[in-house]
C-alpha cells in the first residue's frame, strides 16, 4: 500500500513530559505535543529512494506518541484509546515517508486523505487479527 514493503519503523509511547523536551529539542516549541517523527532516510510521497534498499528491512525512522495525549484525545474525542492511537500512528508514518502537512495547504489535503484511507484499511473489520484466523480456519476446513 505504501510502496515499502520491508520498511521497519521503531515506535515509542512516552510521558507528557519527555515530549514536551523532545518536541522543545527538535522543534523548538516548548509544550507537548501527540506524535513526533524521527526519519532516517529522506523519503518523498509516491518515491522510492534509489531503487529501494539492497538489504532485507529497511529501517525509515522512528515514531514517538505521547501516552497522555493519546488518552486525552480519545476522551475529548469520543473515541477509543485505540483508535486514536492507530491515527497518530498513521500520521506519523506519514511524516517518515515524506509527507507534510505543515508545508502547504495542498500538501495537508493530500497528507488527511492518505490518512484516512490507510485508517480505514487498516481499521476495517475484516483486518482485525481474530476474523482473519477464523476466516483462515473456515477456509482450511472447507
């Protein structure tokens, strides 16, 4: 779906506090925010580097959430810890791969629909993990 099929990415939860040092460190705004991404390859939307990477995982950076936000969202929100969590793990693979939202305003359209649609593939009923083992015990059955 995103054009990276051995890409590993590392993912952090962390306190309110640790986010706000890091999102003052590296972006020099000093509170908190919810997700943070830390590339280690220069990745551009619908781009491949250099033909891809020769060697079996290829590693494009790290993605920081904030354990506390994540909570506070899905209470505002009215939604599950859960699905916030899964939105702001898009969000920041998004980030990893190139995207931007804060570049310009056609680059945040495009960033919210590629979102969405990753969100809902990947929330969507028949993906959860307990449907696809009794589709597969269905199948092995028949």
């Amino acid at each position: 779906m995103l054009g990276f099929p051995n890409a590993e990415v590392g993912i952090l939860v962390i306190s309110d506090q640790r986010m706000r040092a890091l999102n003052r460190r590296y972006r020099k705004i000093d509170r908190t925010t919810d997700v943070l991404s830390f590339p280690l390859q220069n990745l551009r939307p619908g781009r491949r580097t250099d033909g891809g990477p020769k060697i079996p995982v290829f590693l494009i950076g790290d993605i920081v959430i904030s354990g506390p936000v994540v909570l506070k969202q899905a209470r505002e929100e009215g939604r599950t810890p859960d699905q916030v969590f899964l939105n702001l793990l898009i969000h920041g693979l998004l980030h990893l791969l190139g995207y931007d939202h804060e570049r310009s305003p056609s680059e945040a359209k495009q960033m919210k629909k590629k979102e969405q649609e990753i969100y809902k593939t990947v929330n969507h009923p028949l993906h959860s993990l307990t449907h696809s083992h009794r589709e597969k015990r269905l199948c092995k059955d028949s």
